[in-house]
C-alpha cells in the first residue's frame, strides 16, 4: 500500500489516528462515537476505545484510535461527530 501525504495536512496516510469525543457522562457516549466513527472507519476494533471520565464526573472523553487513509475520511468523523447533539467537543 503506497502512502499519500497530502498537501492540506502533514499526515502521511495511512496513518494510527485518535480521534477524541467528549460529552456528558451517563449518555453511554463511547457506544456512540464507536457507532459514529465505524460508519467511516468500519475495521475499528473494540480494544482501540479508550474512555475516561472527567475529574468530577460529570463529562466523559472517549478516544477511538483508527487506521486513517484521508483528510477526507477524518473531516467526514469529525462533520458527523460535532453534527450530533451529544458530543459537545471533538478533537
């Protein structure tokens, strides 16, 4: 598989990404930033989700490290991510 680096970003693709959500705990919100992020990244495993609450427990940051091949595949995450009313922030 040949890498593609594209001239909008300085990432050489394929590349290991951690896309990170954050959002109101109790709102089982890392099954829906998996849910999200697998509708663009399908071969996301289980054990690349990563979840942990904020200090005092009131919001939660889920990170979900995928195998990016494109600015657009990321934009696309990260368009649906912050398009859905439970995610306040996506980084």
């Amino acid at each position: 598989m040949s890498e593609v680096i594209s001239e909008e970003t300085l990432f050489e693709f394929p590349c290991q990404f951690p896309v990170k959500a954050m959002g109101k705990a109790g709102l089982e919100l890392d099954i829906l930033v998996v849910e999200i992020v697998r509708r663009h990244a399908p071969d996301t495993k289980d054990e690349a989700v990563t979840s942990r609450p904020s200090k005092d427990g009131n919001f939660m940051a889920v990170t979900v490290i995928i195998e990016a091949s494109s600015k657009q595949q990321l934009d696309a995450i990260y368009q649906d991510l912050t398009d859905h009313p439970h995610v306040l922030m996506a980084l």
